[in-house]
C-alpha cells in the first residue's frame, strides 16, 4: 500500500524521526495523502445543521477517529440540533496547567444532496465539494496536530479540549453556553475557521454581528375609498429605514443595512403591517452598545404608527488585543521556524471565536486550512494547506 494511504490508527503508530519543528512539518507532509483521505471521509458525511441525523452520523465518525488518537470523548446531546463532540488531550505527565480551547464545527451551510451538485473531487492540489474549506480541513488538521505530538513524545504543560460543534452556521444558539465556559476554563483559545485567502491569514480582529427587526403596525384602510383613514405602515417603514441608513459609519466599521423587506397584502389596501430585517455589524463592543440605543431610540414618524424593535448584536465584536498580539507573534515565530510565514487579517464575517473574545480569553482565528469559494459551489481547500497548518497547530498547542 502507498505510504499516505493506509488508516488513520497505522498513520499515527509510525515513527517521527526527531522533534523539532521541521521534522514535525516533515512528518505531516509525508501524511499529506492519509490527510487528504481524512478529509474525504468528513467531507462525503454531509453535515447540513438544520439536519440532526447526518449531523450525529459525522459527530460519531469524528469522535472514533479522536478516540484512536487517545482522547477522551464525550457527548454534549442536543434535542433538534446535531450533539456537540467535546475531546480531551492531556499528553503530558501529573497535572496540567490549565487547559488550551481549540474551538471547530462540524456542519455545514449546504442542504442535503448538495455533494451531487458538488462532489467531492481532488484537481490540481485544490481538493473540491462541500464543507471542504469551510471547515471540514479544521478537524483534519487538528486530528493530525495531535497525532503529530503524541509520536513525537512532546509534552505540553497543558491540556487540550477540542469543543466539534453543530450549530455554527445558523447563529450557535445549542451551543454558545458550552463555548463560553470551555472560554472561562481556558487560558487561551485557537479557532480552526479557515484562513484569509489562499495564504491563508490568519484572523486577529471580527466583526461582531447582529440583526434588528423592525416591524411597524399601521392601520388598514381601502386605497380609494378611504386612504386618509388609513396609517400605512410601508411608508412608515421606508421612512424609518432612510433614518436607520445614517446610522452607518464606515471609517468605526459600522454597518447598517436593511437586508430584508417584507409588508402589506395587496395594492389597493393601505398597509396594515411592515417589516425589515436589518443586518447590523461592528468593531468595538461599546459600539454595539451605542447602536443598539439607537435602535431603541427610534420614534414614530407617521401620526398613529407603531414600531417593535427586535435584536440586536448577538454575537459580539473580537477584538485584536494584546493577548490576541501575543499569539499571533507565538504562531509567526513558530512558522519561521519552521520556514513557513503566516500574517493577519481583520474580516467583518463573525465566528464562534467571537464568543470567546468576549469572555476575555485570547484567542487566535484562522488556523484552519486556506482555499477560497467559501459557502458556494466552488468551494476548495489547498491540500498542501492541511500539513502546513496541523504543524503550526501543533506548534502553537506544544507552546502555549
């Protein structure tokens, strides 16, 4: 059999030839392909999140693989939604100094058959089908991280809890509680949402994200006949929504944009009910704070009208802090060392990362694998990415 080719359980009992980082990066590239055939099996296990069953069928199939790498594996059950994976390492001796959160999802934006429309395909080192970058490449580097440092015989001075989630992709609601007490438990926090571009970048600052409904109630009366008698609440709504667009403020990374517009029932009744959904985005926790007072300060501008305002920034801002400083030097160091080079990006799309920022707890994004097309039918990673970034992993973990 081709070396690269065999199972996961012969993979990880071959010898390492030294512990240093390159040997380490060597080590991986020379599991490029069983990397690859990993990733495969995640990728071909659709995942859709509003999906339990397959969700569970691809949870289980991970928590085996965690398993033959020595980790203690646990369960977090979900009613509607796929179980959360939770997989512990500890390769060290006595106890441990604390633990490192390295934080993933298993499920995916695409619908179930949609690996028919796009299925899984390897051409010209981009490995092709969905869920392959975005994040399915994560739990193959991390899975191979791990093996890396235990056939190495390093010991780090921390534990390591894997927290596999369902419910990323669709706003983290079963599982942003568990996020946010591994967090508490954590002195640092690595996250395995892909990189920027085909660099790869990693990610030091997001947005913090949020919606707002906005619903009017009017008063219905015929367009003809009586249209004085009536309140329409579509043109309270566009009214309120020119007001909404001049709380925009691009140079703080404000963004404000009524996405979704909905009202009335037919052209000849003066509308009764409007509502707009409103995607909301910012930089800085206390911006979110000031955004949400003026959403709330929002009045009236027809006689008789009435607004409900809804929401808000349910996932907060991560900021680039000295702690997230810290890490990102800790990771360009390490991939030196290694003759690899890694830099930063800020991106206004949020991840369960955010989460964990907002604890408090360092936390250094992006380490998944690199490729492009994210959430569409062109979505890929590069294979070589899958070696390169297990080893920066397994780095960051050993120094941590």
């Amino acid at each position: 059999m081709p070396a690269g080719c065999g199972s996961l359980h012969t993979e990880i009992s071959a010898s390492i030839p030294g512990v240093t980082p390159p040997e380490i990066l060597h080590w991986l590239h020379s599991r490029r392909d069983a990397m690859q055939e990993s990733l495969r099996r995640y990728v071909v296990a659709e995942s859709p999140s509003f999906n339990k069953a397959p969700v569970d069928r691809l949870g289980r199939r991970v928590a085996a693989d965690w398993r033959r790498v020595g980790a203690r594996v646990n369960f977090l059950r979900q009613r509607e939604r796929g179980d959360h994976v939770r997989a512990e390492v500890w390769l060290g001796r006595g106890r441990p100094e604390g633990q490192i959160l390295v934080l993933g999802h298993l499920d995916t934006v695409y619908p179930l058959g949609a690996l028919a429309q796009m299925p899984w395909r390897v051409s010209r080192g981009r490995a092709c089908g969905p869920g392959t970058l975005d994040m399915k490449s994560g739990l193959v580097i991390a899975l191979y991280a791990v093996a890396a440092l235990r056939r190495a015989g390093i010991r780090p001075r921390k534990k390591f809890v894997f927290l596999w989630t369902t419910d990323e992709e669709i706003g983290s609601g079963t599982s942003r509680a568990a996020i946010e007490r591994e967090a508490r438990r954590s002195q640092a926090a690595l996250v395995l949402e892909p990189g920027a571009g085909l660099e790869g970048r990693l990610k030091t600052a997001r947005k913090g994200v949020g919606e707002v409904e906005l619903r009017v109630t009017g008063r219905a009366a015929h367009a003809g006949v009586n249209p004085a008698g009536g309140i329409n609440a579509v043109h309270e709504l566009a009214l309120q929504i020119a007001r909404i667009a001049r709380f925009n403020e691009p140079r703080r990374g404000i963004t404000v944009n009524a996405d979704v517009v909905s009202g009335g029932t037919r052209s000849n009744v003066i509308a009764e009910q409007a509502v707009a959904q409103i995607d909301v985005r910012v930089t800085r926790a206390a911006d979110a704070r000031r955004l949400e007072r003026k959403f709330r300060a929002l009045r009236p501008i027809l006689r008789g009208a009435k607004l409900e305002i809804r929401g808000g920034v349910d996932r907060p801002p991560m900021e680039r802090t000295a702690g997230v400083v810290r890490l990102l030097r800790m990771a360009e160091s390490l991939a030196g060392q290694m003759g690899l080079e890694v830099k930063e990006s800020f991106t206004g799309g949020g991840s369960d990362g955010n989460f964990i920022a907002a604890i408090g707890t360092p936390t250094l994004d992006g380490l998944g694998g690199a490729g492009a097309g994210a959430h569409t039918r062109g979505e890929f990673v590069l294979v070589d990415s899958l070696p390169r970034r297990a080893a920066l992993l397994a780095q960051l973990l050993a120094h941590i």
